[in-house]
C-alpha cells in the first residue's frame, strides 16, 4: 500500500504556505497600487479641470511644477512655441477631441478604461509626487 509520507506532506505543505504567503502579498501591493491608482487619476482629472484656474492663482513655484506635469521639452524657436503633451494629460486631450468629433459627448467612462489599460504605470508612478503638489495646492484643494 502507497501513502504519502509524514516528510513528503509537510514539504508540500510548507511549498503551499510558501506560495499562501506570496500571494497574499502580491495581492497586498495590487491593493496598494489599485488605491494609489484610484486617488491619483481622481486628483489628476481635477487638476486638469482647473489647471487654468489654479495657475492663475498659484506662485511661480508651483506654476512651474504644474507645468512640468502637463508638458515637456518646451521651447520657444523663431517666435513659435513647442511642446510635448506629457500623459496622462495628453491621453484626456486626445480623448476630448474624440469626443467633441463623435456623437457621445460623455467622455469620462471610456477615459477611465484608457487610463486603467495605457495609462496605469504612469499615474501610479506619479503618486508620491502627486501627493507632494497636493500639498502645496492645500488652499485650493
């Protein structure tokens, strides 16, 4: 008669633990990141709903952190202007111009689902710094 020895149970069992135990923490940091996600794409699409509002109002400090999230390699050549549309900043632009080109004018539903699938990494990224401009923009917020 085969059986399962007492060692071989408990190699499997610490293995089954083992892997318990990763997953819990994988599902941990998920949590973490689907969090940080939730509150740094609210934040974000606030700030660009007011970003006029809130440069006008704020010192050339935080002007310029403003600016270093919505744009990049700004240069002034010839008397032109030029710029490079950081995201996601640049994907809530090109999602308005579809918008404003299509019959549904709600573009906030399918903004979200482009944030989620091409934007995660970069707004989870920014939260620390996010949280940082957050608190300089306390008497606006």
């Amino acid at each position: 008669m085969w059986g399962i020895t007492q060692p071989f149970h408990d190699e499997i069992a610490n293995e089954l633990e083992g892997r318990e135990q990763e997953l819990n923490d994988k599902l941990k940091m998920l949590t973490s990141y689907n969090k940080s996600f939730q509150v740094t794409a609210s934040y974000l699409l606030d700030l660009a709903q007011r970003a006029e509002q809130l440069f006008k109002e704020s010192d050339e400090a935080l002007q310029n952190k403003l600016l270093e999230y919505v744009l990049s390699n700004i240069e002034l050549k010839n008397k032109k202007f030029s710029y490079i549309l950081n995201d996601p900043f640049k994907t809530i632009v090109e999602a308005k111009k579809k918008a404003l080109t299509s019959q549904n004018p709600n573009i906030w539903c399918p903004l979200l689902i482009v944030f989620r699938m091409e934007c995660y990494k970069t707004i989870v990224s920014l939260f620390k710094e996010i949280e940082l401009t957050r608190d300089m923009l306390g008497e606006y917020f």
